[in-house]
C-alpha cells in the first residue's frame, strides 16, 4: 500500500521497490483489490497489463502509513534521520502530522487517549468497559 501512495503502480515496480516474489506481491495485491483499497486499472491491451490505482478508502490509509513511518523513524533511524519526510503540499513545508481532538482543537500525545465501548462494541466488550491509561 506504502508503495502505491507513493506513486508506483505498476506490477513490475513495484516488485522492484519492495523486492518481494512475484506470487507473493500477486497474493497481496489481490487482497488488497478484494478489500476495496485498490482497483486494477488496464493501461495496456497488448500485452494486457494493469497498473494499481487507490481507491478512496486506500488514500485515507496514508495518514496511518506516515504516522507508522514517523515511529519507525524515530526508534529505527534515530542517528541517520529519517530517509523520507514528509511535506504539506499546501505550503511546501516539511510537515510534522499530528493527531488532535476534534472538539477542542488540542494536539494528542500518546497518553492522552483511552478508549469507551462504541454503538458497534459487543457485549464482551461493554463489559470489558474502558482500557486505562498506558
């Protein structure tokens, strides 16, 4: 998925990125096609070929990926820097992306959440009731 947001979206470079079997790219690509995050779009009738297009619900994935990516830069990479960063397309600024709370505007640091049962929770999880804090 990293690959495609990243603007690869063909079969034959993305292999090359990710340097992964054949069989098993076409495994998780399929997947990921079945779980509506991408579509496979023909770009070529002969040979008949396909590129992989994001989808809507794909795209919204990449805030996850980067904030994945900001982790791992920050525990894997700590003296090197990390090898990509992100930039707000906006302005052109390197970008840091932060969580905030949607009601009062304020940034989230990693203790300053807990989770409550939702309207989908199961019985289990109701009785389960709220996770403490970390």
């Amino acid at each position: 998925m990293r690959d495609v947001l990243l603007g690869r979206r063909r079969f034959a470079d993305i292999k090359r990125s990710i340097g992964v079997a054949s069989n098993i790219l076409t495994d998780r690509l399929e997947m990921l096609v079945e779980h509506e995050l991408l579509r496979r779009k023909l770009y070529s009738e002969h040979p008949e070929s396909y590129e992989y297009v994001p989808t809507r619900k794909g795209v919204e994935l990449n805030p996850v990926i980067i904030a994945l990516m900001q982790w791992g830069d920050r525990y894997a990479a700590p003296e090197a820097g990390p090898p990509r960063v992100p930039v707000h397309t906006t302005c052109g600024h390197d970008a840091n992306p932060q969580m905030h709370c949607g009601h009062c505007g304020e940034t989230i640091q990693s203790g300053d959440l807990r989770l409550r049962p939702g309207p989908g929770a199961t019985q289990k999880q109701i009785f389960e009731g709220t996770l403490p804090r970390p």
